[in-house]
C-alpha cells in the first residue's frame, strides 16, 4: 500500500465530509448518534467475534495481562459504548450558538458564532471504546475526524467504524465524517500529523513517549498533555479530617490515571499531626512513600526522595512527600516540578484559597476538594476527548466546546465604513 496515497485520500474525504457537517442540524446528528448506538446492540456478537481475534493476537505476543484486559469488548463496556452515544446525544449542541452580539457606534452588529474546529485526527492506544467516545464528540461538535487507532486493536475498530459508517448513512450523512485508518503501518501516522491542508487539529491519547513524538513532529495544532504530576497542599489553616479525606482519595482512589495525586505538600506547622495519620492510611493501602528529609525524620517507613521524585509522574501505589514551611514555598514547588495538571489546596482560609487558585499555573485548580474530580464528566461536559495542558483554545478536560472555535460574525443593513 502507498501510506502517503491512501493518507491522502482519507484526508480528502476528510475535508469533503467536514465541509457539510459545518452546517448540519442538531437533529441529523443526534439522528446518526442514535443510529449507531442501534446499530452497536445490534452487532453485539460480531463486536466480541472481531475483538477476540485482538486478543488472541495480543496474547500470542505476550502483552501484559492488564494490557490485554484494557483492549477487551466484554457485555458491560459494550453496554457503555452505546449508552454513551445516547448521553451525548442528550447534550447541548454548542455549534451556531451566538455571543457578544453589540451595537457599535456605526450601526452595524458584532458578535461570535461558535463553529466546528473542522477535521480532527486522534491517536490512540489499546482501548478500543475511545473510537465510539472520539467519534461521538467529532459528530456532535459538528466535526470530520479520522481516528488512528492502535494496531493491537485494528479489528475491533474496524468494526466499531463499521457500525458509526451505518449510524451515518442513516442519519444522511456521508460515512467519511468517521474514518478509521485502516493500515496499521506506523508510517500513517507520521502522514497524519504532517497534512495541514486536510487537518486541523491533533489530539493524542496515549503515553508520554506517543504524545511527545507527535509534539515534536506535528505540522498541525496539537491538543495534549504530557504528565499528570498533580499536588495536594495542607495548609496550616486546613480542616485535618477533609485533609486526611482528600489526600487518601487523590492517591488511592485509582493509581493509574493523570489526574491522581503524586506529591503531597504539608505545611510545616502540620507535619507530624498529619503524617503520622496518612502514613496508617497509606499503609492499609500498601503505598510506598517517599519523602524529603523532613518528612523521614517523621515517617520511619519513608524512603529518601530524590530530585527526580518531584518530576514523577508514577501511575503507581508509590507518593512523594515534601514539608514546606508555607503556601508560597508549596505554590513555587507546584509550579517547579507540576505538570500543570491539576493542583489542590486543603484550607479554611478563604483568602489563601483565593491566592492559591491565582499564582498556581495549572489548568484544574482546586481548594479542599480531591484531583481525581479532574474530569470531564464531573466537570458536567458530559464526555471529554482528553485534558490540555496547552495554554492556547482548549485548557483542561476538553469537550464539545473544545471541539469548537469562534468567529467574529458582523451584521449590517447596507452599512458602509465611512
């Protein structure tokens, strides 16, 4: 096969398809959102006969266990895929929507019009359901988007593309809108990244080495988001039972995900009040705590923390510790070594909450509330595409309004500049 042709033709269809969903109803693309999700309880044992033929392959490769349990089509994520294209076919559609209209001094009317960003291209790994969730959020936002899976999983998003081609078709609208590269040649993707006269956007879902190669070496705006170094600062005026609540549930709720706390900060005047009651709590959870020398001279059980710690995004049961001496030294560390994820404060002082939420530099700032709320769905965007940590358009969880830009709109009655 020649990548560069066929990326080409894809990218064409891409642009055409992009072109009418600019202007396509509310109704037609809940319409097609409604259809697949049909069309996938449909197609439930085909869905299950194609996935198994991944994981055969990934078991034959010797995959991870977690790993192959990641790519796995069982009833209940099935179950999920569809319920969550009737969930975003229940949410407000942000496309056409006008802000700011004014009067100016010379009689004509400003304003902004919220449109599609136009042809999207996602990356991703393993999990085959982020083809239902990506393309349900490219088709509501109005958007064309051609998703590059992961090899391991080529079957089973065939065959998902398969069902959102039908959902489509019977909405009236052309299956190109969804593409799914089709090759699993790594040369697809460096084509893919490259064609900024047919895509607009990027957007990585994957490990940092995938994203930070796609940063590197990306023609076209990119959407992402390296690490997830997140913190969680005690401070002297906080509530010790929320702050033993919050910081147990930022590290242990779940370990492997970005929004999971990986360093604690604790306030001087609190330290062995503190730790010595979290050090239980993390204990009963079996996690490994490293800690600067402050912070052993409390905890026999912590192991020395080096500079490396701090920068750590560790996905795993193990958390840094460092005691500050107060919010400034916690803030100037958050914005050293954070990823400018999602950072935290445990406070009763409303004003060093206020001041907190001000100086740290991340793109989810929270006072007395856990990390792991870092999520589109908490956040109330019904579904995300995955969290920006760019400073430009989209910031944090990004969701149908992410998907979309503005455009100045002018209107006028024969008005002409004088």
């Amino acid at each position: 096969m020649d990548i560069k042709a066929y990326m080409v033709e894809v990218g064409v269809a891409a642009r055409q398809a992009a072109s009418i969903m600019a202007s396509v109803s509310t109704g037609l693309k809940n319409k097609a959102l409604l259809a697949t999700a049909d069309i996938l309880n449909e197609q439930r044992n085909n869905l299950m006969l194609e996935n198994e033929k991944d994981l055969e392959q990934a078991r034959q490769n010797g995959l991870e266990p977690a790993m192959v349990d990641r790519l796995a089509l069982t009833p209940d994520r099935i179950a999920t895929m569809i319920e969550g294209l009737r969930q975003v076919a229940g949410l407000d559609d942000p496309t056409g929507i006008i802000n700011d209209l004014k009067y100016m001094p010379s009689g004509i009317q400003v304003g902004k019009m919220r449109v599609p960003l136009g042809v999207i291209g996602i990356i991703y790994e393993s999990r085959p359901n982020v083809t239902v969730e990506a393309a349900s959020l490219c088709i509501k936002s109005g958007n064309a988007t051609i998703l590059r899976g992961g090899s391991e999983a080529i079957h089973s998003n065939k065959a998902i593309a398969g069902c959102i081609a039908i959902g489509l078709e019977d909405a009236g609208l052309p299956s190109a809108v969804v593409q799914v590269v089709s090759t699993t040649d790594r040369a697809a993707v460096g084509e893919l990244i490259t064609m900024s006269e047919y895509v607009d956007v990027i957007v990585p879902r994957g490990g940092k080495g995938l994203i930070e190669r796609i940063s590197r070496d990306a023609k076209v705006a990119v959407i992402k988001h390296l690490d997830g170094i997140c913190h969680v600062f005690i401070d002297r005026d906080a509530d010790i039972q929320k702050a033993n609540d919050i910081a147990l549930n930022s590290k242990t709720h779940r370990y492997g995900t970005c929004n999971t706390m990986e360093t604690l900060l604790v306030d001087a005047a609190l330290d062995e009040q503190v730790l010595l009651d979290l050090a239980v709590l993390y204990r009963e959870k079996g996690v490994e705590l490293r800690g600067c020398e402050r912070t052993c001279a409390i905890l026999s059980n912590a192991q020395a923390a080096t500079d490396e710690d701090w920068s750590t995004e560790y996905l795993a049961p193990i958390l840094s510790i460092k005691i500050v001496e107060d919010m400034e030294e916690a803030i100037g560390h958050i914005n050293q070594y954070g990823s400018h994820h999602t950072d935290a404060i445990i406070t009763e002082n409303y004003t060093k909450g206020r001041l907190f939420l001000t100086k740290v530099d991340s793109s989810s700032v929270m006072i007395n509330a856990s990390t792991r709320f870092a999520d589109g769905f908490e956040y109330g965007l019904g579904a995300e595409i995955g969290i920006s940590t760019d400073k430009i358009h989209a910031r944090g969880p990004v969701g149908l309004l992410g998907l979309t830009s503005e455009k100045y709109i002018v209107l006028g009655d024969g008005h002409v500049r004088q």
